[in-house]
C-alpha cells in the first residue's frame, strides 16, 4: 500500500470516529446501537406433545391459564403438562405459607419461570443461593410481576373494585282484584386486596331490597249495599353498609349501619348504628364465611300507636354470613339477631337466602327469600303479625370488577 492510501486510510478512520462520538464520546455511539431483541413468547409443552406459544397467564390452584393467539385463554392443570417456559417475571405463591401480608409477599422471588408437572423454578436475579424447586402441589398461585405490584402497593379507588349483583322482578295481576308487585336489590362488595392470594386489609360492603305492592278492589254492590274500593299496600325496604378492617387474616374490626321500612310490620324506620368485632372462619377462592357481633344505638318510629309507641334502644346485632360460588350455582345467607339491652321484648331477626343461576355472560336467574321477625309492634287494627316473609324471583346482573 502507498504512503497516500495509507495516510488516507487513517485520516477516514479518524473523521468516522470523531463523527459518531461526537462531545459525549463513546457513550453517544452506544445510544445509536440496535435495541435489545425482544423476548420470545412464552412456550407450553403438554404431556401429549403438543406446544402452544403465547403468554402465561397466572396459576390458581393447580390449573395454568395460558394465552395463545389462536386459541385463546386455555386453562390446562399440571399433570397434563410437560414443560413450560415462561420469559416474563412471575412469583410462586406456596399453598402452606398461611399470612400473605404485603411485607411478606415482597420478599418472594420474582423471575421467569421453567416448570414440569411436578416443580416450579423462579428463576430471579442475584438470587442466593441458587433458586429451589417449587413443587406443583405446593405451588397454589402463579403470579405475574405487574399484577403483585399492582396488589401490593397500589390500592383501588374509591370507584373501583366493586363486585356483587343486582335483581329485578315484577308481578301483574289483573282479575277481579288488581295486584301489581316489584321487587330488586344491589348487593355490593369491595375487598383490598381485590384478590384471594393476599391478606384482605379491609372490606366495604353495601346492600338495598325491595319490595312494593298494591292490591285493588273496585267498589261493587252486594244485596243493594254499596261496598267502597279498597286498597292494600306492601312495601319492605332495607339498607345497610359496613366497613372492616383486618387486624389479622381472620380478625376484623368493624362499623355498620342498617335502616329497615316494613309496612306490614307497622314498622316506619328502624334505624341501626354500631361498631364490633368479626371473625373470618374460613375463606377459599369460592367460599367463605363470617360470625360478627357489634353494641349499636338503635331507633324504631311505627306508623300508628303515636309518640309514645317509637323506643330509642341500646342493643347489639349477632350475625352469620356465608357465601359459595359454584359453577352453576351461586348461594348467599345472611341470618341475624337483634336483641335490646334496655328492652328485653324489643328483639328482631331476620334471614336471607339467595340462589343465582348464570345463564348467559353476567346474566342470570335468582330466586330468594327474606324473612324477618319484629317482636314489639304496637297495637293497631288489623292486627299486626310479627313475622314476615318474602319470596322473590327475578333476573340478576353480576357485576364484576376490572380492577
């Protein structure tokens, strides 16, 4: 090569140099370098050799839910899998760890995921020692790093994370009498957190019933006497809300409120105001059941027996909630029992039951019954029955959670 080429040579290799530093020196080279590939998707083996590509979902329970552009979500248990690659971060949520506080939740390993049918590995940086096999039967949820954090250190608004339900139905009548009846309700629920793997820190619950009739009978002429139209009413409202906090996992401490409107029950306005303590007895991913007792004010106006017959009350409420969700069928109870302390006869009870079956998406049919039991009416013509029941059937709407 010639002295010239050479010369040459170096100049350029200079110029290019200077050109692509420039005054941040090599570290503005480096920016202008391609971005890191992306990473592949996630990869399910099953146990007959078929292998879907798509995106691991989350565990529950001993079932994958796994994302595949062609078929969807599909939920596949263990022993049906042979491998599973996953690329994103995900945690392992053993079934014999019982507190899953948030402290204790953010110590879990976060990484991508190798499984079999019989282990899980976390595969999380810097961890030492080496990760552990989680076995498959231990290993109750699987759970991506986006959705943890979410739950961990994010809580819903007010507006947001409610679940529950709403029912309407109705009833016409048109013969000799004219009978018309509606009835609906709300129920609403909102846990923190929104999700069964991880300790509930509080609850917020609301519920409205009701049911409105009216029975007519036109004026008519019997034996030439002139009998008057006639008009019966029905009407039963109740309202309540509640709000827990979780002292423990299974231990909460709570504020209420309940106002009750019985027409048949010469009832006005029964109005309930309290605080106490609750008891989680159990609670699964379907099931779960409460005992609760609280010490409240409580006030009852009646529509007749005038002034003297309404009673300002200190009492408490004992009360019993159980709920099971089911494939086909969805059940909720409630039973309670409201005793005064400074009225031993001015006691109540009440019952309800509902049975949702889905029929199709959110919708479904339901059918329900209330029965609730006031012991100190006052004395009033007709009279007045301390018990009263209820059985409703309608369509429900569930209302779900995006959260």
């Amino acid at each position: 090569m010639s002295l010239f080429a050479r010369r040459f040579r170096t100049l350029m290799t200079a110029s290019s140099i200077m050109l692509f530093t420039g005054p941040m020196g090599v570290h503005c080279f480096a920016q202008s370098a391609p971005a890191q590939a992306k990473q592949g998707p996630d990869t399910l083996v099953l146990s007959d050799g078929d292998t879907l590509h798509g995106t691991l979902v989350s565990e529950v329970s001993g079932t994958i839910t796994f994302h595949s552009d062609s078929l969807g979500d599909v939920k596949v248990p263990w022993d049906k899998i042979k491998e599973l690659h996953a690329t994103e971060d995900f945690a392992v949520l053993r079934a014999n760890i019982k507190v899953r506080s948030r402290k204790a939740v953010t110590k879990l390993p976060v990484g991508p995921v190798d499984a079999t049918s019989e282990s899980v590995i976390v595969h999380s940086a810097g961890q030492q020692p080496a990760p552990q096999p989680v076995a498959t039967k231990d290993a109750q949820y699987v759970i991506d790093k986006e959705t943890l954090d979410k739950q961990v250190y994010h809580s819903p608004n007010f507006f947001q994370g409610w679940n529950g339900s709403a029912t309407a139905g109705a009833t016409l009548v048109t013969a000799t009498q004219n009978q018309y009846t509606f009835s609906g309700s709300v129920g609403l629920v909102r846990m923190v957190p929104t999700v069964s793997w991880l300790d509930s820190r509080n609850r917020t619950t609301t519920d409205f019933s009701g049911s409105f009739g009216k029975i007519t009978q036109p004026a008519y002429v019997a034996a030439g006497v002139l009998v008057p139209a006639s008009t019966i009413k029905t009407a039963i409202t109740h309202f309540d809300a509640e709000r827990d906090e979780y002292v423990s996992p299974s231990f909460f401490a709570l504020a209420q409120t309940a106002l009750d409107h019985n027409y048949s029950q010469n009832l006005s306005l029964q109005q309930v105001y309290g605080g106490g303590f609750g008891w989680t007895i159990f609670k699964h991913s379907n099931e779960m059941a409460d005992l609760k007792g609280t010490v409240q004010y409580e006030k009852q106006t009646f529509l007749s027996g005038g002034a003297s017959a309404n009673q300002n009350l200190v009492g408490s409420t004992f009360s019993a909630d159980y709920m099971l969700n089911l494939k086909l069928i969805t059940l909720t109870q409630n039973v309670a029992y409201v005793p005064a302390w400074n009225n031993a006869r001015a006691y109540s009870a009440q019952e309800t039951n509902m049975l949702t079956f889905p029929t199709y998406k959110n919708l479904g049919f339901s059918v329900g019954t209330i029965d609730s039991y006031l012991n100190d009416p006052p004395v009033s013509l007709p009279p007045t029955k301390r018990n009263s029941f209820q059985f409703t059937m309608g369509l429900t709407y569930t209302l779900k959670s995006k959260y």
